[in-house]
C-alpha cells in the first residue's frame, strides 16, 4: 500500500470516528424513516368535504408584487372554484405593477364576478408588504365573511381546493388549515432540483411541527380577531410561521390538509435559491416554536455526515487508502439513503399531485442519478444558508429593503413600486 504519513494510533482513531458516525447516521436514517411514515400514514388518512349549505362565505386573499410565472393560471384556477359562496381579493402593489396587467386580462377573459382589485394603499414601515396587504384586506371584508383563506401566486389549485380548505374548520379545535408545495424535480436549472430536495425534507418537517404554509392557509374570522393575528401582522416579517404558536396559546390547532400538497413548476437558480433559503431561515429563527430543533436537524443531517469527508480527504492525502475507502462508503451508503427515501415519499405524494389533474414526474435513470449528484449540492448550499441567516438583519424581498431586529421589530428601510424592468429574463424562475 505504500508508506503512511498517517501514524497507527491516529489511523485507529481515525477508523473508530468513522465507526461512531456511521452508527449515528444509521439511528438518524431510521428516525428520519419513521418521520416519513408518520407522515405517510396521515397523507392516507383522508378528510370529508362539507355539503354547499354547511360552508362558510369566505374570502380568499391573494397578495401581489411582480408577476409570478403561472400568475395567469392561478388566477383563473381560483376563479373555478366549486364553492357556493366566495370572494377573491387582489391586493396589488400598485396599478403600475405588472401582475395589474394580467388580472385585468384574466377578469376580461374568464368574466368573473367575485373578483375585486385593489392596490396597496397605506405601506406600513413596521411590517412586510405581504403583511401590510394582509391587514388592509382583511380591515375591509364585511361581516358576512366568516372565513379568510390565504393563497400564494404560485399555487395552481384544482377545483375543490377551497372546499377542501375550508371543511376541516367546521371541528371546534381547529383554528387554521393548511396544506403544502410541492415543486418539481426536473428544469433547466441546478437551482430548481436542489429546492425540489430541500422541500421534500421540509414539508414532513412542517406537519410534524404544526408549522402552516401561507400559500394554501385558512382561518376562521373569529380567530382572526380573538388571537389578536390581525395586529401582530402589523409588525411581522412573515404571516404564517407564527400561526401554530399563537393559535396555541388558545387550545386551537392548524391542521394539515392531505389532499392539498400543491404543485409549483416554477424553476429557480441556485444563488437565488441560497438567498431564499435564508430568507425562509431567518423567518423559522423569528417565529418558529421549534427553531433549535431545525437547527439540531442541519446539524445531524448535514453537518455531522461532512466529517466522513473530512476523513476521507486526509486519510487519502495520508496514505491510509482502507480508511479513505471506509469512510467514503458510509458516505456514499447514507447519500444513498436519503436519495432512496426521497423517492419512496416522491412516489406517495403522487397520487395526490394526480387526483388534481396535474402531471406527475416520471422518475428515469438519468434523473435519479441527478439526484444524486443533487443531494450533496443540497447539503452544502442549505448548510451556507443556514449559518448566514443566524447573522442576516438586512433582507431585499422583491425590491425591498427591510431591517429586521427582532419579531416584532420590523423596519422597512426602502420601497419602490414594482415595474416590469424588475421581472427577471427567465419568465419561469420564480420571484
């Protein structure tokens, strides 16, 4: 084998650490399989749908800066719905704004009534945009509405989508209901495979934590009021990451919906990517109930299986080929793992993404091996996110500058209206 720079005592050492890791990272795998299980056992679970003379009226808010890529086809999707009673709200950064244009050509097209636009009129300096169009929205329903359900531009929803949103309400324990994104594997960028992986983690994390999506997000109007959301709203960075802890504090719950993991086909780069993952951090580090436990899970999912690399690098600069070997194999074994597991949960959710009507991936060769390759790049771009959002105060979101010192110490230091110039080359990337 040649001669060895490494001494015996420090090989042993060495072949012991990856031993320990290697039994870690095995009791990590068989718990993170039973948090996929749990999860799966749940997404079978199903849920009723009440009959047109039990649903609420409701409001459905959709808030908006740019035009997001499929913002045509949400818009018309939520103008399909099969409820009996429902209103659409636009709030619009501005009329200048390009997502103006295309609501107006949807209206015309589908020739919609319980559709009303408006702009943002009072841009609170204490609060993201998407909160302060939250709060004028919701300041300006009537008394008829009894639920308001929250919906992204991102979100393409099949016709029993508020239907099913709402239902679940109807249980006394229930304050809000959710459901979840799904994205697509495939697309021309890196950027938009390696979110695809992030988010196949994230979305048991989510149910598991209580943790409510806003793009698919309903609560009663009475809670609205009683929790006092409408005026922490006022002040947040983010709307939805704090439901679970303030709906708590009066024994109500946010339940997760099945049958409503949403489909995005947007595409994403990977620096905007990194960007967005640390805008999603720093949202969990202000508002999430649980945020050491995301933490402890970077750590263990990430972090701790990048020592096997460390060893692997200096055992194979030292000469010590077995240990080189032995350490790049557990590697490789748990990289494994993960990939596989990533599929069984892709080939769960896809009956859900086909019950909408909506295409499924088809899982070839070549695109397994990408998600290989894509499992590491995750790794490492999430673990770089992860430590710049412990030290991120200034955030640019869309155009905007906040400064961010604390929950509910919100200062929007720079706004300008939106305008098409600001739409990025590539129609399909997201905002």
């Amino acid at each position: 084998m040649g001669y060895s720079l490494i001494p015996y005592t420090l090989k042993s050492k060495m072949d012991d650490l990856v031993i320990l890791i290697s039994k870690f990272l095995v009791i990590w795998l068989v718990f993170q399989v039973c948090s996929v299980l749990i999860f799966m056992w749940y997404l079978n679970s199903g849920s009723k749908n009440l009959p047109d003379e039990l649903l609420p009226k409701t409001a459905v808010l959709l808030c908006l800066r740019g035009a997001d890529p499929f913002l045509g086809d949400c818009l018309r999707s939520l103008l399909k719905q099969n409820y009996p009673q429902y209103g659409l709200k636009l709030i619009i950064d501005s009329e200048e704004d390009p997502a103006w244009e295309v609501a107006q050509n949807v209206i015309h097209e589908v020739g919609a009534t319980n559709i009303f636009m408006s702009r943002l009129r009072s841009v609170r300096r204490t609060c993201s945009l998407k909160c302060s169009s939250l709060v004028q929205a919701v300041s300006e329903l009537d008394d008829s509405y009894k639920v308001v359900a929250l919906v992204d531009a991102d979100a393409v929803v099949h016709p029993n989508w508020l239907r099913e949103l709402v239902s679940p309400l109807t249980h006394p324990s229930v304050g809000a209901t959710t459901g979840n994104r799904w994205y697509v594997p495939t697309g021309r960028y890196w950027g938009t495979l390696v979110r695809y992986i992030w988010n196949v983690s994230a979305i048991v994390q989510m149910y598991l934590y209580g943790i409510p999506w806003g793009g698919t997000l309903a609560i009663k109007r009475e809670v609205l009021h009683q929790t006092g959301l409408l005026e922490r709203w006022g002040q947040a960075f983010g709307e939805d990451t704090m439901i679970r802890s303030v709906l708590a504090k009066y024994n109500l719950k946010v339940k997760f919906v099945p049958s409503l993991i949403m489909l995005n086909r947007e595409e994403s780069d990977l620096p905007s990517l990194k960007y967005w993952f640390q805008r999603q951090l720093l949202a969990s580090r202000l508002y999430h109930p649980w945020w050491w436990a995301v933490v402890t899970d970077a750590v263990f999912t990430i972090l701790v299986p990048q020592i096997l690399l460390v060893v692997w690098f200096f055992a194979f600069l030292g000469g010590q080929g077995d240990t080189a070997i032995f350490a790049l194999t557990w590697y490789v074994i748990y990289i494994t793992a993960l990939v596989m597991l990533m599929l069984f949960l892709e080939l769960v959710v896809q009956p859900v993404i086909s019950s909408q009507g909506k295409p499924i991936t088809q899982l070839s060769l070549p695109l397994i091996l990408r998600m290989w390759v894509g499992m590491p790049l995750t790794h490492w771009i999430y673990g770089w996110a992860m430590v710049a959002s412990l030290k991120m105060q200034t955030v640019n979101w869309r155009g905007v500058t906040y400064e961010v010192n604390g929950p509910w110490n919100i200062q929007l230091v720079e706004y300008r209206p939106y305008e098409t110039v600001d739409q990025p080359g590539d129609r399909q990337i997201s905002l």
